[in-house]
C-alpha cells in the first residue's frame, strides 16, 4: 500500500497566499496602531506648566514623580478592584472597609 505525500510546492504556495491576504486585512490597522505608537504625547519644548519646566531642568526628579505617580493609581486602582471583588453588591467605591481586608 503507498501512501499518498502531499505536493510540497502546493503547500508553499497556499501558505503564502494565506499570510499575504493576511497582511493585506492587517495593513490598515497596523498603521492606525504605528501612527498612535509614534505620536508624541508630552513635549516640554511646547508646553509652559510646572512639569515640563521639572522635565527640562531636572529629568531624574520628573521621572521619579511620573513613575511614582502611575505606581499609586496601579495601586489604588487594584485596591478598589479587589474591594469589589470581595464585596460584589455591598461595594462602596473608595470607602475604607475597616482595616480588615480578610
């Protein structure tokens, strides 16, 4: 009995055509996520508050406030996330639960 071997060349070429409709459906969208990824959110150069003053004089203390800053939210933020998984109905956002968190 022979086993029938598929057409290497048939493979190839299907498997190409797949991953270039693929590109071709995807194209668009990597562009809109590329351009967003490249915009420039914070430019001190064009901007006369407090912090971009910071930024321009002293990087180090601004990097140091803008981390320290996102770190807090992330905290308080999974705080009241894990407050609301506890509490499900009973949850009061932002409102301390007595000490106790078990």
């Amino acid at each position: 009995m022979q086993l029938l071997q598929p057409d290497p060349e048939v493979e190839i070429d299907s498997a190409h055509t797949n991953n270039r409709r693929q590109e071709n459906n995807n194209e668009g969208n990597e562009l809109d996520i590329d351009s967003l990824f490249d915009t420039q959110l914070f430019d001190p150069d064009k901007s006369d508050s407090w912090f971009a003053n910071l930024v321009k004089n002293d990087y180090t203390t601004a990097e140091g406030l803008h981390a320290g800053f996102i770190i807090a939210v992330g905290v308080i933020l999974s705080q009241e996330a894990l407050r609301f998984e506890k509490y499900g109905s009973g949850y009061v956002p932002f409102h301390g639960s007595g000490g106790r968190l078990f």
